[in-house]
C-alpha cells in the first residue's frame, strides 16, 4: 500500500543505525550466500548429457535411466571425513533453481529442432560470434568476464553455452523465412548514410510538467544554462552525458514531430518545448547538422542487407520458437514445492520434452556445471553452521522461522514478493539460506554477550531514541556530480523556494520525490560524525556547507529542530532497549563465530566434472596468452574472490 506523503520519508543510503533490528539475518546470508576462502580443486569438463531419444512418452510406465557415478562422489569434505555427494548438491540446487528446468527444456527443444534441419553449431562458431561481441563492446575478455559477466552472476560458460549457441541456432534455424524489399533496403540507406542531427536533450515525465515550464523560462532568458539542466534532469543516463544523446537520421526515431524539429535547428539553437505521447516534455538543443555521406548504393547493398536480415530475423525468432515450444508438449514434473524437490531418485524424469525424458541427473547436472562450484560452498557453510548447532543441541522448526518472518512487518501474503524484489531470491531460498541460518547462529550466540557489557551502549541508545532529533531536507550529488555540487552551491545556500526547487530535481529519484525531506534522526544514528555535527547545529530554515560523504556531495537544510522527550523513563525502555542492544551485539558476533566454525572444520572442496570460475579464469589466461601473441594489450587476468 502506497504510504501518504506525510508519512513517505527517505532512509539514506549510507543509514547504519547503532542500534536496529534484523541485522543479524544480513550477517548470517552474507556468509551463507557469499564466497568463502576454501580449497578448490576443479576440472574444465562441463558434464555431458545423457539424454535419448528412446526414453517413454509421460503416460508411460517411467524406465529407470543409468545413473553415472559422478553422481555419487564427493564434491567436498568437512572435519576432514565428512563428505558433501554430488547429489547432494544437485538437489540442493533442484530445490532452488527449479525454475530454471524451462532454460533446459528450452535449449532441448532448439537443439532437436536445428538437428532435423542439419543444423550445427561448432565452438568455432561460438568463438567468433564472442569476439564479435567483444568488438561491440569495445572490451577485452578479461575484462568481459571481471567485469560483465560477474555483474550479472554468470560464468563465461554460461554465457557461450546459454547465450551465444541458442542464439547462433535460432538465427541459423529462421535466416530462410525473412525476405529483404527495395524500399527497406533504402530506408536502411538512408538512415545510416543520410544526413543526421546531433542533439542534446532535457526529458521531463508528465508529472514534472511545472518543472519544465520554469526550466525553459530560466535557459531562454539566459537565466541558466541549459547543460546544466540538463545534467540535473530525472533520466540518470541522460544526466550523466549532459544530455547528449548519438547521432540521428530521419525515419529513426519513431516519433516524427520530434525529428522534424530537430533537423529545422540550426548549431547552438534550442527547440520549444515538445510534447511526447506518453513521456512527458523534451527540449533539444542542436549540437551539429551532420550532412549525407558520399556512397553509393550498390557499394553497401551486401552490408545493409546483412544487417536488415539480421534484425528481421530477430523479429521472427520468438514466434518461430514459441510455436516448436508448444507443438512439443513438454511437461513439468518438479513439485511446486521447493522442499520436495530437494531429494529424489537420480534417474526418474523431472521433465518430459515430446515424450523424451530428462532425468534429475541430468537437469542436476546443469545446474551443476551453472551454479555448482559458486553454490557448493554456500552449502559448505550451510552445513557446518547446521553441524555446529546440532552438537550443542540447538534446533530451528518451521514454526521459528515463521515467528521471525513477521518481524518484517509485512503481510504474509507479500512476503514472498518482498522477498523476491529486495534479495532476488524465492521464499524457500530465503528460509532456508538466510532465515534459518540467522536463527541458528543467534542461538549459538545469545550466551556470549554479558549484561556488564551493555550499560554505555544503553545510554547511547536512550539518547539515539528519546533525546534530541533534528529534521532536514537534503540534496545529494553522487560522487561523478561533485563539480556540479560546487557550481550550485551559490543557489543552494539561498535556501527557501531556491533550495526546494533543487532538492525535487535532484539524481536520487526517492530524495527528490519530496524534495529531499527525511525522517528525524537522533544522534549515534546516521553513521556519519560529520553530517550529524552539522545537521545538529543548523537554525531552522538554515543550509549547511557541502559535506562529502562516500555516497557523495550533501547540501542539508535545517527543516526543525526536535528536543529530547521528557515523558520516557529510562527504566520503563530499559528492557526494549537491551534486547535490541543485545541483538546487534549478537549480529556483530557472527561473522567472527562462522569464521572460528570454518576453521574447526577445515572444509575442502572440489568438484569431478563440474565448471567453476577457476575454470574460467584457466580459460581466460590461455585466450589472454593467444592474444599477447598477437600484440594485444591486455589488462591481468582477474583473481579469485
């Protein structure tokens, strides 16, 4: 439900109050879903599918599959005898990467398809359409894999594997069902080799109408300027380039008001404001009139027709293969249950595709070679954390858990959807990986914290509760805006109306939504000495300095200045107080406990058969080693986590 404006306050981003609740749950899931140092011996072998055509149709009586015997050797150790299967890991992924069943089923289906029709696709194919990729992005490998793949969790295998071959088949599988006419063939012309306009441009949503109206009064009467604005504007991206946005021809913009208005510009001139069907306002300035290129269109036909038929055939390609998808009837046979699909027989069928089977080795197996080596040790940790708490006796039911499921203060009913929007992760993955673990560990803890402990903490969490508060408006720079910061500090520290109008255009879209106001804060609650000196010495309606910070440069203007409660006994909070203390003292402890667990258990893992970023980098230093030959000059490869 959506919160009134009275009661919509901002929580900085940089908030690490001194005394919240739910921190421990934050601690244990670094820990269980983060990399841990551990031994590590991999192979570059992704496993092979076992998959036949011969397998029974879904009304048949299941015919047990061979089970290879990968799939019982031990993938790691702990307390130097205890082993973690093969199978073991691939149902503990089964139960948290069920969905990704329909990703194999999907590959199956454009791999039979491509089969009937001859279709192949070699690994040098695969290592060209790579290097074409890399070429676009104007990156190296290393880097590629360091820094593009880690941002979206995947692996350079999953990405050639996932990626790239389905989509070399699917393009392969539908080049012969798109035709190219004259008249594309000229607008293609026309819209790479014609004349062209570069602009910069302001974009208001239709809810910042008013915004934009004062804007272009103050850029027409010269007031202020307009890459300013423009750096200031809601879009993060346009702001970031001041607005510049590529070069553009005609008939390629999908709106053609806007690209008759822009080429009628001439250098340095500005348009009116224009009106954008469902957008909002846009105002573009004329950078340059870029005329036609002097080619022939015979001497790019070959180039343009290439290009033409690869986007056509993109058009056609979900449609193709929605069509195969539904003529193959496939059948989903995991349990909508996470928990049930935790164990099961390795060579029962998960999955039917046009009545071939796929076994749960073989979708373990997939998983495995994704997600395995990352995984596995979240599992390790899993385990020794479980391990630890069994020898002192301490158990978590699932009745603890959904007791602490309402310390989120949520609706059952949307818990799950919190869960999935705030962590990425379904509501099984979070009872299991974060919920129970916390709980685990905060049991394991509770003894270690002594009362004589707390009595300083408890002062200063009276005081960050019930003593003086101070409320602000701000305005927050991100670190690249510094020297924008500066440059509009002379109309920031006007305050008033001034300061208001800025604060509402501001970068961060939840700061600006009510121009930049927040909730009260007390001392010891912002994590900052220096922002809370000065917020606490502001008059009301008075501006600070420019405070830098990590998250960037702070303007802060005093909105009231709150004194301490006098109607709160301390003895009557004392015993809230303390167990809050008591849980963030706890929190703070379990890093260090789950370390002194590791090192009791000595875990070593390893994976026969699996693909691991080991295996990547291995992959990586060869290819960088191919590429040094060739003079290329190459950043180091990236290091273990």
């Amino acid at each position: 439900m959506r919160a009134s404006k009275k009661d919509r306050r901002v929580r900085l981003s940089w908030r690490k109050l001194a005394l919240g609740l739910g921190c421990t749950g934050a601690a244990v899931a670094g820990i269980v879903w983060g990399r841990q140092a551990m031994s590590t011996d991999a192979t570059a072998s992704p496993p092979a599918s076992t998959t036949t055509e011969s397998a029974p149709s879904a009304a048949a009586t299941p015919q047990a599959a061979p089970v290879s015997e990968d799939w019982k050797q031990p993938v790691a150790y702990i307390h130097g005898n205890m082993a973690i299967t093969r199978e073991e890991l691939a149902n503990y992924l089964i139960a948290r990467y069920g969905e990704k069943l329909e990703h194999l089923v999907d590959s199956r289906i454009i791999e039979r398809a491509c089969r009937e029709r001859g279709i192949t696709i070699s690994e040098k194919d695969i290592d060209s359409a790579l290097n074409e990729h890399l070429k676009d992005l104007k990156v190296n490998k290393v880097d590629f894999v360091q820094k593009v793949l880690k941002r979206y969790g995947k692996s350079l295998y999953e990405w050639r594997e996932d990626v790239i071959r389905p989509n070399l088949s699917k393009a392969k599988y539908c080049q012969d069902l798109v035709t190219i006419s004259d008249r594309e063939l000229k607008e293609e012309f026309d819209k790479t080799f014609g004349p062209k306009v570069h602009c910069q441009i302001i974009v208001w949503p239709k809810d910042k109408k008013g915004d934009a109206l004062d804007c272009y009064e103050d850029i027409r009467a010269g007031n202020k300027e307009f890459d300013s604005v423009a750096r200031m504007q809601p879009d993060p991206d346009l702001a970031a380039s001041a607005g510049l946005i590529a070069p553009f021809a005609r008939n390629s913009m999908q709106e053609p008001e806007l690209e008759e208005k822009a080429f009628r510009l001439k250098t340095d001139e500005m348009s009116e404001l224009i009106p954008i069907k469902d957008e909002g306002l846009i105002l573009l300035k004329c950078r340059k009139q870029i005329p036609a290129q002097n080619v022939k269109l015979e001497s790019v036909r070959a180039q343009l027709e290439q290009e033409i038929k690869a986007r056509k055939v993109q058009d056609v390609i979900k449609n193709t293969f929605d069509d195969l998808k539904t003529k193959a009837k496939w059948e989903n046979l995991l349990s909508k249950d996470a928990r049930a699909n935790e164990k099961g027989a390795a060579n029962l069928p998960v999955a039917y595709v046009g009545g071939v089977a796929i076994t749960r080795q073989e979708f373990g197996d997939y998983l495995i070679a994704r997600y395995g080596a990352d995984r596995l040790q979240h599992l390790v940790n899993k385990r020794i954390i479980e391990m630890a708490c069994q020898e002192r006796g301490i158990t978590v039911s699932e009745q603890d858990i959904d007791e602490d499921l309402k310390s989120l203060n949520i609706p059952a009913k949307d818990v799950a959807e919190y869960v999935r929007k705030n962590y990425g992760k379904t509501m099984y993955e979070w009872r299991e990986d974060a919920v129970r673990p916390k709980l685990y560990m905060a049991r394991y803890c509770k003894d270690m914290v002594k009362a004589e402990d707390m009595v300083k903490d408890f002062d200063i969490a009276f005081e960050a509760y019930h003593g003086p508060k101070v409320q602000c408006q701000m305005i927050l720079w991100p670190p690249d805006q510094k020297n924008i910061a500066y440059k509009m500090y002379d109309q920031v520290r006007k305050g008033g109306a001034e300061f208001d109008r800025i604060a509402h255009m501001q970068a961060n879209p939840t700061l600006a939504h009510d121009s930049g106001l927040i909730q009260p804060f007390g001392k010891h609650q912002m994590g900052n000495d220096e922002l809370e000196r000065v917020a606490f010495s502001l008059k009301p309606g008075e501006v600070s300095q420019l405070i830098e910070t990590q998250q960037g440069v702070v303007a802060l203007k005093c909105v009231e200045q709150i004194p301490a409660r006098s109607d709160v006994n301390r003895a009557d909070v004392r015993a809230q107080l303390e167990k809050e203390i008591r849980a963030q003292k706890i929190a703070a402890l379990i890093p260090r406990v789950i370390q002194e667990m590791q090192k009791k258990a000595k875990p070593l893992v390893f994976l026969k058969n699996g693909y691991t970023d080991n295996d990547v980098r291995k992959q990586v230093e060869s290819e960088l080693q191919v590429d040094a030959g060739k003079g290329d000059k190459i950043s180091s490869p990236p290091q273990g986590n």
